[in-house]
C-alpha cells in the first residue's frame, strides 16, 4: 500500500473515531446531565443543580474537540480517560461500564493514534 492509501485509510478511521468518540461523548453527557435530576428537583432546577455531574463528560467533549486539530495529542488523552474509568467506575461490579464505557474509549483512542501514525508514514 502507497502514501495515498495509507493516508486515505487513516482518513477513515480518523472520521470512523471521531464520529463514534462525539456519539458516546454527547450522550454520555445528556445521560449524566438528566439522570439523577429528579433527585433535585423537578424540571430546569433539577437539572443546573445536577449539572457538576457532567463534569467528566465535558472532559471528553473537550478531548474529542483537541482530536479534531491535534489527533495523537487527543487520542492520548481519550486513552488516559479510558484507563481512567477502569479504576473511577469500578468496573470489576459493572461490566456495562466496562464494555460500554472503558473499552470503547480505549479502542477509539488507539485508533485515533493509530491513524496518527499512518497519516505521518514516509513511504
């Protein structure tokens, strides 16, 4: 494989990562923003005081944005999130969060690393 195709193929991951890194990012954050709300009150209070809650996701929001200009600099990022929530989340209790959180931060971030790396191949 040439230049171009390493270049197109890290073109496709890259847009493959950072379409499924906004998905899970964005509704991680609607998720934590209204669950628990309730709790607080009902409607808009509920929510602004459920708001610091969001906190780590707007974390993520904020790395998939630095991956969109600086790829191996947001992928790192995403990766140490992702390890992150292993031990945050406590895993060992929930392989939801495991499989449906941790893992797929760590796998879209080493592709987002991974396409880096393609995209800077001298062939």
């Amino acid at each position: 494989m040439g230049k171009e195709g390493m270049q197109k193929l890290a073109k496709k991951i890259r847009g493959f990562s950072l379409i499924v890194l906004s998905v899970i990012a964005v509704l991680l954050f609607i998720f934590s923003l209204l669950s628990g709300a309730e709790s607080f009150g009902e409607g808009a209070k509920g929510i602004i005081n459920n708001f610091p809650n969001t906190i780590p996701w707007i974390f993520l929001l904020a790395a998939v944005f630095i991956a969109l200009k600086w790829q191996l600099i947001g992928g790192i990022i995403i990766l140490m999130m992702g390890i992150f929530t292993i031990f945050f989340f406590n895993v060992s209790e929930s392989l939801f969060v495991l499989f449906g959180i941790s893992i797929p931060l760590i796998v879209l971030a080493k592709l987002l690393i991974i396409a880096w790396y393609l995209d800077k191949l001298k062939h």
